[in-house]
C-alpha cells in the first residue's frame, strides 16, 4: 500500500494554475523585451507522508519533501533552443535545498555535477517558484510574482473559510 502525500491545504495545484495564467498576461505583455516568448514553470510545495497509523502532528519523526505542484511550459517547445523545462526543475531543486541563495547567481561550491549554473527563482515562505527561459533577471521576477501570487491566493483562500472572519481587516 503506497502513501499519500500531503501538501499544503491551500495551496493547491488550482490555486497555483491560477497565480501562472494571471501572470501569464504580464508575460505576454512584454513582447519585444524578452529574449523569447517560451519557458517552462515549477512550482514546488512542501509536502510529506500521510501515515496514518500516527497522529499528525503529534508524532516527531517526519520528513518534508519537495512536490512539484505546477509546472506550465510556455511557447512551442519543439522550437526551444534549449532544455527549459530541465533548467527550471534544476534551479527549483537548487532553491530548495538552499544551494542557491535567491539572488543573482549561483553558488558554484554547491554546484553538483549535472546542475545548472543559471539562476532565475525564488524561495518564498516555504515555497519555490522557478522559471526558465528568458533573461535571468525576469525568470526572477516572473518567478516572485507567481510566488506572491500563490501566497496572497493561499490567503484569500484561509480567509474565505473563517466562520468569524466577515469584513475587510479595516475598519
């Protein structure tokens, strides 16, 4: 009998298509300063094993895992020059396991044979968004904004189901 995974209650994979296709329009919308309109998304989320033969959260022993929750391509993938897909999965990884800091290059003594030096994501609360595919400083962004757009929806998501929670947060 396999385990399920579970991941986060919402952030779910509906909520991260979203976040992508909104930014999508952004995207789109900077034709003619992107170095090409194609490039591939991944979205990782903490997850872990559901056993349920303990009783969450009160066993110590479990192990966060990353789970791609969305991945999206982006422009005919038969005309992509390179790997985009591979690249974005590596640099998420990187993300992940703190082997590249989030900013604006790679940390080559952490570089494991057969990473990609590229950078072009973000680690944000938990949760790794990566692009490939354009110039790094706008995988970056492109990757922060879905990242942010995750969160806020995430949120919005919490807020619509508190029973106690009926107006805005301002008076």
């Amino acid at each position: 009998m396999s385990e399920e995974m579970l991941t986060p209650k919402f952030l779910t994979e509906q909520v991260a298509k979203k976040a992508v296709h909104h930014v999508l329009s952004v995207i789109q919308s900077l034709d003619g300063v992107l170095n090409r309109m194609m490039c591939h998304i991944v979205i990782l989320v903490p997850s872990m094993k559901d056993d349920r033969q303990r009783n969450y959260p009160d066993w110590p022993n479990y192990q966060i895992e990353p789970c791609a929750i969305y991945e999206y391509s982006f422009g005919n993938m038969s005309n992509w020059p390179h790997r985009f897909d591979s690249i974005a999965r590596c640099k998420a990884l990187q993300l992940w396991h703190d082997r590249n800091d989030d900013r604006t290059d790679c940390m080559p003594h952490l570089l494991f044979p057969g990473d990609t030096p590229y950078w072009g994501g973000v680690k944000r609360h938990g949760i790794v968004v990566a692009c490939s595919g354009f110039q790094p400083h706008f995988d970056k962004m492109f990757s922060g904004m879905i990242a942010d757009m995750c969160i806020g929806l995430s949120y919005n998501g919490w807020t619509d189901l508190k029973d106690d929670l009926n107006e805005d947060f301002l008076p």
